[in-house]
C-alpha cells in the first residue's frame, strides 16, 4: 500500500485469551469484524512478525503489527489543553486527568482527549511502545475516573515503568465512594476479573479471568453510601468498579455496574486515584505523589454529610 503506517500493539493480561479478531474488533470499535479478518486473511496484520489466522489467542507480551493507510484523519493533532503536571523530569512525567477527559484517542474519538494534550505539552517527545493512538501511556484510567497517571518520554523509560508495574513494585492508590454500608472497617477482595461474556465494553468477575486482588479501608460512614480508600495489588480494567459491583458495594454513580444515580452531579463514578508510588527511570529515586480530593468526591462527601 502506498502511504502506509505501522501500529504495534503490545498485549497486556487484560488483553491475553482472546481471539485476535475479537481484540482487533475492540480496538476499533467502527470497524465490522469481518473487515478485520480480511485484513488479517491479507496479511495486514501480525502477531510477532509472523502471518496469523483471524482465531489465534493472543498471549501476554504479544506483539500485534497492524499496517493499513495512513490517511489525514488518523494523524492525531496536538492541542493546547490545559494540563494539570505534578511531577516531571526528562524521561516522564505525572499528570492529574481530570473525570470526563478520555485517557488517549481511539479509531472514534481523536480530539480533546490527554494524550492530544501531552503531544503538545512535550512536542511529540512520548513513547511510541504502546501503539499510534497511545504514544507515552503506561496506564490508563478511565473517562470518568480521574486523578495520577505515569507518562513515559521515550522508550526506555516506558520499558522502565512497565517492568515495576508488572512487577507490582507501583503503589496506586484511589478513593472511592461506594453504595451500602460495608460491614468491614477493612477488607479484601480476590476474585479473578475478565471480560464480560456478552457485554464488551464491561468486565466482570468469571473464573477464567486474571488474578486480581483489591484492598479497602473505611474513611467515613453515611449508612446510604460508605468513603474508602482503595489499594490495588493489580491493576485489572475496571477492577474497582467490578470488584466493588460484585460484593453487592457498586462505586457511587456508575450506571454501568448498577449503581442508582445520586442527586449530585458528577461524572458518573465518584472515584480518584489519589497517590502513586514509583521509581523514576531519570533518578532511579523513589517518589510519592499525592493529590487532594476532585470535585466530585467533594460534591458527593458534602452531599451526604449534610443528610446524616
């Protein structure tokens, strides 16, 4: 093809065991499937430099290459979006996302998302390991959720970051509102998430999914609703979310795990991640970021502390 452009993707747990079509399906969500296995079936996509079949079942550390025309539409532009940095050195920096801002750009949504607003904050300087559409990321949070998240500067420090996060030596830790009145001042919850078997866009607790492990501390009770603080031993898509939905607890506000909307406006779930403990790759020193409460913890506390 003429005008061509090569995307890698490099497959992480959540990612692992499932067909390659399916993932690819996901990835672009406006695409047909059946566009994607005749892209596979032409040799537009492989799986570690080899040609696969549409079924294969991707592994952890797989890397899909994905070559397909470079048009006007998929270069993503760079936008002077104010950005809330709490730490930065010359190989990565800490951003504070804000609710309702997409972490990165997808085939769907390429504008106002924060890696628009990192390309133009550091000049194109990100690491491109993660794919085209998620140059510098090491972790994502999700739209509604906001709060501290790594951003590599380049390829070794990405490779840097991931291997502690893999390793579990990153601290992430996150408050939450959640419905009910948990009876526990403190718990854990270890059941293995996965994708949900007929609704992509969520996950859910299944015995086929991955290890996944959650710690929670009682801040403040109000009967209706309970304040934790949140310490993930793994760090699963939506693993507070499902976690929290599945010991019948559901994050305050997220209608995608069930939980009735409160009189409050918020970004739907009222979660922040507060603090993030990491190595840097620039100093190799040890750094504790920390972040006071977002406006919709504050909104929501104010609420309910008005209603005891």
């Amino acid at each position: 093809m003429n005008n061509q452009k090569y995307e890698t993707f490099i497959i992480e747990e959540d990612d692992a065991n499932i067909r390659l079509d399916t993932f690819l399906t996901n990835i672009y969500p406006d695409v047909s499937r059946s566009y994607i296995q005749k892209q596979i079936k032409a040799d537009r996509v492989t799986v570690n430099n080899k040609e696969i079949k549409p079924s294969y079942i991707l592994k952890v550390d797989d890397i899909v290459g994905l070559e397909f025309e470079n048009t006007k539409s998929d270069i993503l532009e760079p936008q002077n979006i104010p950005l809330d940095i709490v730490y930065e050195d010359k190989c990565m920096l800490v951003v504070n996302k804000p609710a309702g801002m997409l972490t990165h750009p997808t085939s769907i949504e390429k504008t106002n998302t924060l890696v628009n607003a990192l390309l133009y904050h550091t000049n194109g300087q990100l690491s491109d390991c993660n794919g085209f559409f998620r140059p510098g990321i090491v972790h994502r949070l999700d739209r509604n959720t906001s709060g501290l998240l790594m951003i590599a500067k380049n390829n070794d420090s990405y490779d840097f970051l991931k291997d502690q996060m893999q390793k579990h030596y990153v601290e992430k830790k996150y408050y939450a509102v959640v419905c009910g009145n948990l009876e526990e001042d403190s718990g854990t919850i270890n059941e293995p998430i996965g994708r949900h078997r007929s609704k992509p866009e969520k996950m859910s607790v299944t015995l086929d999914g991955k290890p996944s492990v959650t710690h929670y501390k009682v801040l403040e009770r109000f009967g209706s609703h309970t304040f934790i603080d949140i310490n993930l031993e793994t760090g699963r898509t939506h693993q507070i979310r499902v976690h929290m939905a599945y010991i019948k607890h559901p994050v305050a506000n997220d209608s995608l795990y069930g939980a009735p909307k409160l009189p409050v406006k918020t970004n739907e779930q009222v979660l922040e991640a507060y603090s993030l403990k990491f190595v840097s790759p620039f100093d190799e020193k040890e750094h504790l970021i920390k972040i006071d409460y977002d406006n919709d913890i504050i909104k929501t506390l104010k609420y309910l502390r008005s209603k005891k």
